[in-house]
C-alpha cells in the first residue's frame, strides 16, 4: 500500500511509526476543506504519543494521521484530497523530512548507479582495433542532488505520459526514471547553473528517447500533445 490513513487508532498509528522509523507522517486535520498539512518523519517529537498526551489526541479529535514510506506520495495525496498544491505544504522544522528523503531517493540513485541512463551520461567513444566501444560516463554524480530535488518537486512519473514505474512494475521500478534538461546540454555555456525545479523534468526513457528526436528537441508539452492527439485520434 502507497499510504494508510489512520483515523480514530492512535494505538496502530504508533505501532505504524515504530515499523517504519524512516517513513513520513501528515498531520492533516479531519476537515476535508482544510488547507492544514504538516509533514514530519516518523517518530518526530512532535508527533509521537507519550504519557503526557491525552487518550485519543493524535487520530481521534480534530487530526488525522496519513503515513507512507514515499514523501512524494503524501504530497500527491494531498493534491487529490485537499486540493493543496506542493508550495503550501508545510515540513517540520525540527524533524527536517525533505532532508530523509534526500537521502533515500541518492541511496536510490547509487544503487542504480551501474545501470546506463541516458539522463546521467555523456557518451565518450574509445575506438579499438575492429570495433567501436561506447563507454558510458557517469558525469552525473557531481549533480545527483538537481536529480533527487527534480524528484521530490515532479515525483516520479512521467511528465510526459504519466507511466509510474513503481506502480507498474511493483517495488523492482522505484526510483527508476530519467530526468530530462529542458534545456540541451549541449547549448548550455561552461557556467551553467541547473535548476532541479525550472530546468529538470522526469521522462520515461521512452519519452525521453521520442524528446531527443527533432533538433531542436520537443518540449514535454509538445510531446504530451502529440501523444493525447493520437490516443483521441485512435479512441473515435
């Protein structure tokens, strides 16, 4: 499961966090017209249940505790169920959840450090008597940092045909997905500053590949059009 609600459970809502000492909890109150949603992680002070807290005081008033292993999935949550959009989501400043899921998305990203993204490589070729090699280099590493900030603000699907690995593929397809520079390498000056948030966008590597198929490349929005153009073309 992406995220569990618990509601009216204090007693499974501790039990969850100490299950899940790196995962993130919501603090949104029961009114769905409430803009209120703090984000911790699990087990912040301020949201554990101590002697000193009355019975009931953290899921079975005025609170309701939404909880999952995925930041990026509490964030969605609260998009689709309070209409709250990712710039008026409030983090704990005692707890510092983006600061754990940083972590996690570049323990993600070195794991897959060995696999060859088109999204974190130059590609350098080294001729050898009778054949071509291509050799992959990570050049990446020294920004893995645009790529986790790119992913905590879009979330891991693709911005161009939705495709979630993770929901597609089970837990083998978390964290795979190719960022893409909406501005080319390639045009960019040695000076160049990327921002993860402006200048990154998460692709498909199908998506990504289609992008990289005209010069100049195909912004994201041209593509999706391209792709709902076909599907509406295709559904009459």
């Amino acid at each position: 499961m992406e995220f569990i609600i618990f509601d009216q459970d204090d007693q499974k809502y501790q039990n969850w966090m100490n299950l899940h000492p790196d995962g993130f909890v919501a603090n949104a109150r029961r009114r769905n017209n409430s803009t209120l949603f703090f984000l911790h992680r699990s087990g912040c002070n301020h949201i554990r249940i101590s002697s000193s807290h009355r019975a009931g005081a953290f899921t079975e008033r005025d609170y309701i505790k939404v909880c999952s292993t995925y930041l990026d999935t509490l964030m969605d949550w609260a998009k689709k169920n309070r209409n709250i959009s990712k710039e008026d989501i409030q983090f704990c400043k005692s707890c510092h959840p983006l600061e754990l899921d940083y972590a996690k998305l570049n323990k993600r990203v070195k794991d897959n450090q060995n696999a060859d993204f088109p999204d974190m490589i130059n590609e350098h070729r080294q001729y050898a008597e009778g054949a071509i090699k291509h050799i992959s280099v990570n050049t990446y590493e020294r920004n893995a940092q645009a790529r986790i900030e790119c992913l905590n603000y879009w979330g891991q699907s693709c911005r161009v045909c939705g495709l979630d690995f993770k929901a597609y593929y089970g837990n083998i397809g978390n964290g795979f997905i190719h960022v893409h520079h909406l501005v080319p390498l390639s045009k960019v000056s040695a000076d160049y500053r990327v921002d993860p948030i402006q200048d990154l966008r998460p692709v498909c590597p199908n998506c990504h590949a289609m992008l990289h198929k005209t010069e100049p490349p195909l912004t994201v929005e041209e593509l999706r059009n391209n792709i709902n153009k076909l599907n509406n073309h295709n559904n009459q």
